[in-house]
C-alpha cells in the first residue's frame, strides 16, 4: 500500500481544484486462523482484502468512491468520477473544509521481532495444540478448543499535508472449554491479544488459568438467590465491558448529529462519582492500538471523564467539522474508522478504560458487608439514547462481611441507568487490567478491533 501514495497524492491535488478537502486511503488486510477441537483440526487464511478509497468534502458532506484495483491507473480513474460527482453536488474549492492537519510525512510499524506471517503453518498448528492441551488438567472437561491466529493491515493515508504508511501486527490466542457433570453443562472461554510478532505469544497456561480454575465451579450453580440492587465489587475485566458500554455509542459524537445520545446533555456535568477517570487512547500499545486513525489523524488518548464529569465526546472528521460550524467548541480525536476500505468511517472507539484508582482490589472486597464479586464478563449493549446498559457475566461469587464465603453463581446480568451506576462508586482498584479480545460494531454492522479494562470497581448494581 506504500507504493500507492504518490498516484493518491496526485489524485489529492486533482480533487482540490474542485473541492475544498479531499484525501485518499488504502489498505490491505491478511493473516492466518487456526482452529483445533476433538475432531478436525483447520488452517484457514484470512480474506487478503485490498483496495483504496478516495474522499472530496463538497462544503457539507463527504463523498466517497472506492475500488479493489489498487493500482496507480484506478487512483486516477476513481479520482476523476469523484470530481465530477463533486462537482455535480456543487462543491466549490474556496468553501471552508475540514483542517488537513500539520504537515507530515512518515511510516510507521509495530515492531515484530519474528514475523508472523512468515511462521510455518505446522508451527501455528503446534503451538494452538499446545494451547488445547493446557486445558487438559481441568476436572470434568467435556470439549476443549484453542484459537489461534495473526492479524495484519498495510494502511496510507494521503490528503494536501499527509503522507502517512502505517503496519499494524496483532497476534491472539483463545481457549474455550466445556465442562459436563450430572449437575449439568457450562462453558467459559479466556484469551489474549497482543500487538506486535510471533514473539508475543503467552505461556498456554497462562491463557487458560482462570478457565481451569472457575469452570468446573460453575457446574450446577444456579443465578443469584436475591436479585436486585446490590452492593458489588467487579474485577478489571468487568470494569471494561463496563466502560465500553457505558461511554460507547453514547459518547460517539456522530449519534450526536443525529440526537441519538444522551452523552451530549451531559458534556461538562458530574457523570460519575468524584475520583473516576476514563479514557479511550489508540496509542497505548493495547490490541486495538494504531499510529493514526483512518481519516489521517495521530492516534493520541483522549480523556472522557476526569473526575467524575464528562469532558469530551469522540469524533471523526464529518461529526467534528458539523459541530464545530455549529458553534460548537470541539476537539478533534481519532476515532475516524472503517470496517474495510469500501467502507465509510465512523466514530469508534479503541482502547477504552477506566483510570486506576488508590485501593487494593483485596480492600475493596472488605468494603462490602452483603453483596458479589462478578468475574468473567462476556457481552453486553448500551442504548445510547436513553443510556441504559445490559452487561453479562459467566460468574458472581458471594461476600459476606468482607470476605468471599466460595459460593458462586451464574450467570448474571447487570442493568442500570449509566450515570446512576457510576455515581455509585465507592473504591477504585490500583491496577488497570486490559481485556483484550474485543470487537464493536455500529448497531448490527461495521466492525472494528476494540479493547477495554480498568481497575476493579466497588458500586452498586442492579443484578439477576
């Protein structure tokens, strides 16, 4: 995709005459997937999906025109309909447009000390058996499934200041088990990603310790006896389907246009309790980590709440430019992103956490008189409109008088109103923990690579 940015600066220049703003983007995706149960072992290759898009602003919306020919002679073609359909809109290259941004000219890549994509597939194979077989020293194991894969993107970006080149590496491994007893069935998955080479890897056991540990705890447990609001701590991973539920789709400042967050009525207003931190930061080395976002802009961390009050929303170009030519007072971040390249960008989200704290997540359980200690969260959704939440989790273990008495259930499901569950916190743990293995998408579609975490929280839900 390198090798395309001068026909996309070209195609920047011829676009300008007729538009205020243009710019141009390519990307090429590949990587390997490995799939290993009892009965069939699969190494599939991901779709090598590559192609380019070109972008005019007209004055009040963007265009856009894409293509899976990435070659020099398609830049130009696409580039030359586009001016025309600009054109047609009644674009006029004196009318404001969005800020290219400071001049720059740079490559950049996540460092990969054994490439992954050179990797034998026998290799990727043995090293997701090796993965399977950790599981292995579980009681009452039924089936065991490691996932095992590599994950890379070529992208550039080019507009009249840019010339931007970025690869991006990412390695994961699953573990996903099924426990059976006559008490009955259960299943619990774990696993990591990481950027960068086949170096990243984690130790099997590491990656299956907590399913190993928990799964055959959960065999015949039923849900919580009392449902209802209760007194809870939540572990790191929790806090993070927390967080990107809470400050999702709600803080995306494209649903804002569009009156369809609720996160705009509180811009500048308490939202939390006092002493809660939280952040979205694409360039803190998590797995959902990039240079720069798919409009051109350097990845940096932004933060959402400070303090308990909600300082700022996520943007792209579009959504930025819009509330700002409203009057509105707002920063560029950068959370442009697309699915693919024949994809327009969204507001998204990247790695997105709460802050740490001062309180060891052992202080926070002693906090709590009657209540649970939810573990292993696995989905969740967000209605951003009236910002109400639903988070699920595979486990809640009992405190009584501080300590965790060993009885568990599961599973459960949180629900609440976002501002009234974060006014409730009460202790935030020390140590921020990523959970990395998450995807987003935009209501039904429009998948991205998200990551969450935090340290433990100590609030109130309302829980079953």
């Amino acid at each position: 995709m390198r090798s395309l940015v001068p026909a996309l600066a070209e195609a920047v220049t011829l676009l300008e005459r007729v538009a205020p703003y243009a710019s141009g983007y390519a990307r090429k995706n590949s990587g390997t997937a490995v799939r290993i149960d009892r009965a069939s072992t699969t190494v599939t290759p991901i779709d090598p999906q590559a192609g380019f898009t070109m972008t005019a602003w007209t004055g009040d919306r963007f265009l856009e025109i894409s293509s899976d020919d990435p070659c020099p002679e398609a830049v130009r073609a696409c580039a030359l309909a586009l001016a025309d359909r600009a054109r047609a809109a009644g674009a006029e290259p004196t009318r404001p447009g969005p800020a290219p941004g400071e001049p720059l000219e740079q490559h950049f890549a996540h460092p990969q000390a054994r490439d992954s994509r050179t990797v034998p597939a026998a290799e990727k194979v043995a090293a997701a058996e090796s993965l399977r077989a950790s599981l292995a020293v579980a009681p009452n194991l039924r089936e065991a499934v490691a996932l095992l894969g590599d994950v890379h993107a070529e992208i550039s970006f080019v507009n009249r200041t840019r010339r931007l080149s970025q690869e991006l590496h990412r390695v994961r491994q699953v573990a996903v088990a099924t426990f059976a007893s006559a008490a009955g069935q259960v299943q619990l998955h774990h696993g990591l990603e990481r950027i960068g080479g086949w170096e990243r890897l984690e130790d099997p056991a590491r990656v299956v310790e907590s399913v190993v540990r928990d799964g055959p705890r959960l065999l015949g447990v039923g849900r919580i006896p009392d449902p209802g609001e209760q007194e809870c701590v939540i572990d790191g991973h929790f806090a993070g389907l927390l967080a990107h539920e809470a400050f999702g789709h709600g803080t995306e400042q494209d649903l804002f246009l569009k009156d369809r967050a609720q996160g705009a009525e509180h811009l500048g207003k308490p939202i939390a309790a006092p002493g809660v931190s939280m952040y979205d930061d694409p360039s803190n080395g998590w797995a959902a980590s990039y240079f720069f976002d798919d409009e051109g802009i350097l990845a940096a961390r932004t933060a959402i709440v400070e303090d308990g009050i909600l300082i700022n929303g996520l943007n792209d170009r579009h959504s930025h430019t819009v509330l700002n030519a409203r009057g509105q007072a707002v920063g560029k971040t950068a959370n442009g992103r697309r699915e693919a390249y024949d994809h327009k960008p969204y507001t998204r989200m990247t790695n997105t956490f709460f802050g740490a704290g001062q309180d060891a997540e052992s202080d926070l359980i002693r906090g709590v008189k009657r209540g649970y200690y939810l573990t292993h969260p696995s989905n969740g959704m967000e209605d951003p409109k009236g910002w109400g939440i639903q988070c699920e989790g595979a486990m809640a273990e009992e405190i009584l008088d501080g300590r965790l008495t060993g009885r568990v259930f599961g599973p459960v499901v949180v629900t609440g109103h976002v501002p009234t569950l974060l006014k409730s916190i009460t202790g935030i743990g020390s140590t921020v923990h990523e959970a990395s293995l998450g995807m987003c998408g935009k209501g039904y579609k429009e998948w991205v690579k998200v990551t969450d975490g935090g340290p433990a929280l100590r609030l109130r839900l309302v829980i079953a």
